[in-house]
C-alpha cells in the first residue's frame, strides 16, 4: 500500500499576526508567524493598521513557511486558511491571498473556523505531547477570546461557556494598563506575580450564572482599588507592584478554575484541554496541575507556538478536514463572526 504524501499550506491572519505553515501528514514542517509591533504604542489592536501589516507581511511569511519546510508551491496538496472568527480587514488579507494562491496551483481550498483551530492544535503530531481523547473540554483563553468548549469530536464541538464582554487576555493587558505596565501586560504580570503574595489584596470575582464569563468588572474594580490607594499612598503601585500582580492573577486564575470545576461537574468530562495565549500563564498551569490531584482532571497544554495565534493549527485543521474532503467553493468569503 502506498500512503500519500500530504501536504498542506496554511495561513492565519485574523487578528495582528500573519502566519504561515507548512504540515505534511500532520506534522509540522514549518510554523512561521510575523507579529507586528506597531500596535504596542496604542496599547491595543488597531484594525486599519493591521490590516495593512497583513498585506506587508503575507508574501514573505508564505515564501518563508515555504522555504523553512523545504517544499515546492507545486507539492503542496491543498490550502487552508482562517476564514474567521476575526477582525474583518484581516481576515479579507488572508482569504484572498488563500483563494488566489489555490486557484493559480488548480488545487483545493479549505476554509478554517479559528476558534476550532485553537482546539484542534491539540491534535498536531508532536513528540511528547498527547491528545486529547474525545469527549473532552476545550478551554480557549487569549486576548481575544475565552471560551469553554465540549469536543465530542473533530469537527462536533459545543460552545458552553463564553465571556459576556472582556476576554481573559483583556483582564490582564487593562489591569498592566492600569498599572502603567507595557502591552501585553500578561506576561509581565505573570512573572512579578511569582514574586508577590497573591493575598494581598482581595477582588471580588464577577457574579456570572452558569459558565459564562465577565472580566469587565474586575477591571473596573482594580481600577477604583488603584486610584484610592494611590490618593492615600502616591508611591503605591511602586511599594506594591508584585503583590498587585500576584492578587491579580490569583483572582482571573480563580475565576477560570471555578467555572472549569463546573463545567466537568455538569459533563462528568475530566479531560480538559487548554489553549491560547493567556495559556502560557504559569500560574494557570500550576493550578491544572494541582486540579489533576485535587479534582482527578487530565490536563492537556499544547506546544507554546502552538497556543498563541499561529498558521500551525489551521494546518492541522487543513489536514483532517482533507482527510473527510471537506473543501471550500472559490466563492467562500470571510466571516467575521463566524461561530464554532
Ligand atoms: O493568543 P494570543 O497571542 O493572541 C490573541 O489574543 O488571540 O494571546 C495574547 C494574550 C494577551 O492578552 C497577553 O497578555 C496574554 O495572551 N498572555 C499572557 C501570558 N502570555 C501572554 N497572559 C498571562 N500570562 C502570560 N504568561
Ligand atoms: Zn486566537
């Protein structure tokens, strides 16, 4: 029997990243990503201005994923790419470059739902990591988004819980914001945390039913908190930053623990899978890792390059829906709110 070789070319550009990847029998060959700086002095994304980076960057991350795979545009069996959720300029940038580069090759098109795309980057062939078994619980958190998932399979996934305004990334970038930290204050925070005492102040978590999430109020909190000590203490933030930070990751990380506790309560699930930038957070996988003890979980945190936006997960994503030829028309658009 021969087994056939293939090869999928993938691209992501939904948000302020452009990437490219290269996946040969889901494997990874390549995973080339492009962030762009521009945004850090407006302290958020601005849409116009990525747009325009996307149409900057997306020949050469192409050329680039190309080369670092060492394959030929004409070995390529098909290409995929984030047709949405997204930012609607720059999901339009990645789209055509994909519709385009498809039809020029006469090979098949394969349209990606990113937030699936996050899930699924667990199913990428990757030495010393495991997948998920089915059913399992998807948990995405990032800048963008913060979404707890049931996966029954690949392609048969239920939204369970979501925000209801701030994503979890937002928390922690408006908190650093606050502070007078850089953007993205996540990993800042992340790491004065470590040297802080998370008890040190208390926030009180948002009073959200079921699983759905709210991190606007906590923001706001944090805010009046900061403004009436530093009236009485000018040089507070200053005295107290690592025990701010510290109190403050202790209380997000608090928020997504208690909803995920719930969550494997109401699905008798215990296999929970997390993905996106916020996921690199060591304080959240210390706390995975202490629920596989306390609450009997299997925990499951991809490769880093693989959790915060990347071309890697639309690869594989490409690759099994290749597999079911599931492809897309050449008149498929992109969808800016496109649903799970
Ligand atoms: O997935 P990502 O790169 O982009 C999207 O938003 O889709 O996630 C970026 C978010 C930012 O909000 C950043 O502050 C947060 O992930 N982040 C972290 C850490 N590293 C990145 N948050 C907390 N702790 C970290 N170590
Ligand atoms: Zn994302």
């Amino acid at each position: 029997m021969t087994t056939q070789n293939i090869y999928i070319l993938a691209i992501e550009s939904s948000c302020d990243d452009t990437a490219a990847s290269v996946m040969l029998n889901g494997k990874i060959l390549s995973n080339v990503v492009a962030g762009q700086s521009i945004h850090e002095s407006y302290g958020g994304v601005v849409p116009e201005l990525a747009s325009r980076a996307h149409q900057q960057n997306i020949v050469p991350v192409v050329q680039q994923a190309l080369k670092r795979a060492n394959v030929d545009k004409k070995q390529l069996s098909a290409i995929a790419f984030t047709r949405g959720p997204g930012l609607m300029g720059s999901l339009l940038v990645g789209t055509s470059f994909a519709k385009s580069m498809a039809y020029g090759l006469n090979i098949p098109l394969i349209d990606v739902n990113h937030m699936q795309a996050h899930i699924l980057a667990h199913f990428i062939d990757e030495d010393g990591f495991q997948k998920p078994p089915f059913p399992f619980l998807g948990m995405t958190i990032s800048g963008g988004h913060t979404q707890i998932v049931k996966v029954n399979s690949h392609f048969d996934m239920e939204v369970i819980g979501e925000t209801i305004d701030d994503a979890v990334g937002e928390a922690f970038d408006k908190s650093g914001k606050i502070l007078g930290l850089g953007y993205p204050a996540g990993p800042e925070i992340d790491k004065r945390a470590k040297l802080g005492n998370p008890k040190a102040f208390k926030f009180t978590k948002p009073k959200v039913e079921g699983l759905n999430f709210s991190f606007s109020g906590l923001k706001t909190a944090i805010l009046y908190f900061i403004q009436k000590e530093t009236h009485a203490n000018p040089n507070f933030i200053e005295e107290y930053l690592n025990d701010i930070c510290a109190s403050i990751q202790f209380t997000i990380i608090g928020i997504l623990i208690d909803k995920l506790k719930l969550a494997s309560k109401q699905t008798g699930i215990n296999h929970i899978a997390i993905g996106g930038g916020v996921s690199a957070n060591t304080g959240i996988r210390k706390a995975l890792k202490d629920g596989e003890v306390k609450f009997g979980w299997t925990t499951y945190v991809p490769k880093f390059e693989f959790t915060t936006d990347n071309a890697a997960m639309i690869a594989i994503v490409g690759y099994l829906k290749f597999l079911e030829g599931d492809f897309a028309e050449q008149s498929v658009t992109a969808s800016s709110r496109l649903k799970i």
